[in-house]
C-alpha cells in the first residue's frame, strides 16, 4: 500500500471526502490546503503521499500519525468519535452530525473510531488509525466490513493510563496493515542476529515480555516475517464460554469458519476456550480501582489464555455479539462482550469481514494471537482475507442498485 509519487490520491481522497462525507459525517475535520501542500513533500518518501485519516482531533498527535507522516504518508483529516451524552461509545459524531454507517444508513458503524471504519469502508482513505480499549477497532470494523487490528497492549505509545487501551488501525485489507506495521514499529526497536528489527522484552502491560521479530521498515519491502504455514491450527469459540451471540450473527461466523477449514488456511483444534466474563474487571480497571476479586477474574483469564496459547496459535471467535445497532443505541446488549477480555489480557486481535446478516448487516470474525505476535496474526488474517473475499464479491454484486442496505452507499472498485 502506498500513494501514487504525486499528489494524485491525495487530491483524489479529498475530491470523495467533499462528495460523500456530507452524507456520512465521517470526518470532524479536513485539511484540504495542507494536505496538498504535504503530498508535494511526501512524494519522494516511502510511502508516496498515501493519503490517510486519523481518529479524532487528538489522532494528529499520536505515535502511529508521526510514523506514518515520516515515511510518507498524508493526514487529510480527523475522524469522528463518539459525543456527549451516552454510556454507549458505539457512534460517532462529525461535522455533519452522526456518522452513518456506510451499509446501513439506518445502523451506527461502530466505535469509538467510528469515523475511521466509516471512511475506510466508503473508500475515502485507504487507511485510518484507531485505538481500542474495549473493542473500539475490532467493533467498527466488523460492522463496516474492513479490516481492524488491536495491537498488543504496550507495544506502541498510549496514553490511557488504565493500560486497557492500545494502538490500532483500520483498512480494506489485512495487507494494508502490514504497511502500518512497517512504519510504527521501525523506531526504537533492537536488532535482532539476522538484523531484523525486534519487538523488545518486558513491554508495559505485556506479563513476561515475548520477542518477536518484525518486518523492517521500508514500507515498500516485502515482509521480513515468512507466510504462516497453512492450515494455522485454530480453536473457534463462538461465544468465548460467557456471551450470548445473537444466532445468525454466530451462524455468519460459524460458516466463514468452515470455508477457512475447506479452503486450508486454519485448522481445528480439538481444544475449546471458555473464559469467565470479564465484563466486572474491564470495569473496575477501567476506573482504577479493581477489587480483589475483579484481579482473580483477570488473572484467572490470563492462566487460560496461556494455557491455550501455549497448544495453539491462534483463537477466532465473533466479533461481536449482535449486528450493528440503530441510532438510538444497543439497548441491554453489551457490543463489547467479546471484544474486551483482549483488552485485559493484552493480546493482539484482528477483524476481519466474515460475511452479512440477510438484512445486509456485516458481521466479523476476530482472530487473536499470542503477546506480540501481531505482524504473523495480521498475516494470518490476510489469508483469511483472501479466502472469503468472495463471500463480500457476490454480496455487492447480488444487492448492486440498492444503495441504502446491502453495500456502501459510495463503494468503489479498489
């Protein structure tokens, strides 16, 4: 993934932002003058001028932004996240009001990077940052059918002091991640015996440290890392032992799961995971407080997390427990429900579209590895990727000239 060498995909990113984001307020901000002005600079950097947005009005400020702008790609905007006035973070709130989902007007795309999903989805930006606390990457993702991935807890800069909160980042595919991944993880890294950088030891919020190597830098490369071997064994939870999964979001889920078995990118694991529900920890972390029994629910977590971990590589599971929810909330359902046990124990977790509901709403399937295992995790769910991109193909063409439920009201090829 990179620009064009010019400024071509940034004036044609801020041409779709001016035609398609007064419909879907995904953006708080545009910087149409000084993106331009940045192409021109960007244009002999790595990345060419890729034209991207960050979360929120903050997001310019971030670790990942910086590394980004330093190989070359071009902030053109800022992306809407939640507003005032609800316990529920799953909306967004831009210049033009709620953020739409860009499959279902009448559905949330998801948040708390709402705006990210949203732009990513409608193909305004190829790529946007994010940042999960509680599903705040892997929700949006799911619901506006794009790729998302929560890197490990400590592995990049955050400011959220509870430690729940981690770096991450939303594109169409996983292979545009891994060009994210080549840019942030670049600085500040150890060498390792065949000069490859390293994921360091002891990582805040990381129990143990775990190296890994990682791709270098060069956001042009191929990957350092080699393909995982194929089939991946997998364990398949399709409620992680705690969460009430709305049964055709589980009957989506189950189906991308047995195309991925017949298609000989995972392979099942005689072993299950069934996790207590982490719902009162994430909460009592959260405000900084956690009482004796929510840090034995968290550590009794962690111990069978380890243990599965130890016997195999990588977890799927839902997304999330329902479809993406109107514009007056999710009402009892709790989105996070499968997402937030990753954010306590600190493992990587990616989303990846798994399929849709028969109302047209898309449904993920997440994917989640050991401690710092991101760039094999991202691999593996870019084999995924590939292997049920046909179920998004036939979806789009079947429901082509419906453009308010069934596909994004501003797809495009590409």
């Amino acid at each position: 993934m990179t620009g064009t060498g010019d400024t071509g995909a940034v004036v044609s990113a801020l041409e779709r932002i001016g035609r398609d984001d007064p419909r879907l307020s995904a953006f708080v901000e545009v910087w149409h003058e000084q993106a331009v002005a940045d192409a021109e600079r960007a244009a002999h950097l790595p990345l060419g001028a890729l034209p991207f947005a960050v979360k929120g009005r903050a997001g310019i400020r971030s670790y990942a932004a910086r590394r980004l702008i330093a190989a070359g790609a071009v902030p053109v905007g800022s992306t809407s996240v939640p507003g005032p006035g609800t316990p529920w973070q799953t909306w967004g709130l831009g210049a033009h009001g709620r953020t739409v989902n860009p499959w279902r007007a009448d559905r949330t795309p998801g948040g708390s990077s709402a705006g990210s999903a949203a732009a990513v989805a409608a193909d305004m930006v190829p790529l946007a940052t994010g940042s999960d606390g509680a599903g705040s990457v892997r929700i949006p993702a799911a619901w506006c059918g794009v790729f998302g991935l929560k890197t490990t807890n400590g592995l990049l800069p955050s400011p959220d002091r509870s430690g729940l909160a981690s770096a991450g980042v939303l594109t169409r595919s996983a292979a545009g991640a891994l060009t994210y991944l080549r840019c942030v993880l670049d600085a500040n890294r150890g060498r390792g015996p065949e000069g490859l950088p390293t994921v360091p030891e002891g990582l805040p919020g990381v129990r143990g440290g775990h190296r890994r190597r990682v791709p270098d830098a060069d956001p042009q490369a191929a990957p350092a890392l080699p393909v995982p071997a194929l089939p991946v064994p997998a364990v398949f939870s399709p409620d992680l032992g705690y969460a009430d999964v709305e049964p055709e979001v589980a009957a989506v889920v189950r189906r991308a799961v047995d195309r991925l078995v017949a298609a000989g990118v995972v392979r099942p694991a005689d072993r299950t995971c069934d996790l207590l529900d982490p719902r009162e920890a994430w909460q009592e972390v959260r405000s900084g407080e956690p009482s004796p029994h929510a840090r034995e629910l968290r550590r009794e977590n962690d111990r069978r997390l380890d243990a599965l971990f130890a016997r195999v590589p990588l977890l799927l599971s839902p997304a999330t427990p329902n479809r993406p929810h109107g514009h007056d909330g999710p009402g009892e359902v709790y989105s996070t429900a499968l997402a937030w046990a990753f954010n306590l124990s600190g493992h990587p977790a990616a989303t990846i579209p798994a399929g849709f509901t028969a109302d047209g709403c898309p449904v993920g399937l997440q994917l989640v590895a050991e401690h710092g295992a991101d760039v094999s995790l991202v691999e593996t769910a870019r084999a995924a990727q590939d292997a049920l991109s046909t179920v998004r193909s036939r979806h789009t063409a079947s429901t082509a000239g419906a453009p308010a439920i069934g596909r994004p009201a501003m797809n495009r090829p590409g």
